[in-house]
C-alpha cells in the first residue's frame, strides 16, 4: 500500500509542478487517458500478485520467476504474432529453445524451496 501511494503522490507532486511551468495550460492527449489508467491497473494488480508471491515463496524462489516467465511469455507471443518480427524455421526453433530454457529455470528456481 505504501508504494502505491508513494508513486500516486510523486506523480502528483510532477503534475501539479508541469502545471504551475506550463501556467495551468498543459498540453493533455485525451486519447491516451484510458489506456495509460489502465496499464496502471493492470500495474498495479501485477505489483500486488508479486508482493503475495513473495510471501509466500520467499524472494530469493520468487524473483526469478517473476521477472523471467511473464516478460519472456509476452515477448514470445509479441515477437511472432503481432509484430512478426521472427522470420524462418531455425529463428522460431531459436526463440522457442530459448523460451524453453527460460521456462526450465524459472521452474526449478521455484521447486528449489522444496
């Protein structure tokens, strides 16, 4: 809870002073409204699915399958569908060995509480 209040307070304390630089005119993209709130949800629900991982696994168990399994999951899907920037069977065989290896990992980081 702190921290999110920390980043909410801080992000304010930045607006209010781009405001009083900008002499109450700043410049605001209605467009992006809506979607920078919710990638701070989804932030946030993220961040707190990491505080209750970390009590209950432990950190040193935790981190590593935190940071490694979504951030390689997403840029596997990102990479190959959306912006299809992997081309080629030996290119796909490469990414998928190294998500695999990276998913291998990220297991036995979390079976070696245990």
């Amino acid at each position: 809870f702190a921290q999110y209040c920390g980043i909410f307070l801080t992000s304010t304390v930045y607006f209010i002073i781009y405001c009083i630089a900008k002499k109450n005119k700043p410049v605001l993209y209605p467009k992006v409204i809506l979607p920078a709130l919710a990638s701070g949800v989804m932030w946030a629900f993220a961040t707190g699915c990491w505080f209750i991982s970390n009590k209950t696994l432990s950190e040193p168990v935790a981190f590593p399958i935190i940071t490694t399994g979504p951030g390689a999951l997403a840029s596997l899907f990102w990479g190959l569908f959306i912006f299809k920037e992997i081309k080629g069977r030996r290119n796909i065989i490469i990414l998928l060995v190294g998500f695999v290896i990276t998913a291998t990992g990220a297991v036995l980081a979390g079976v070696s509480k245990s």
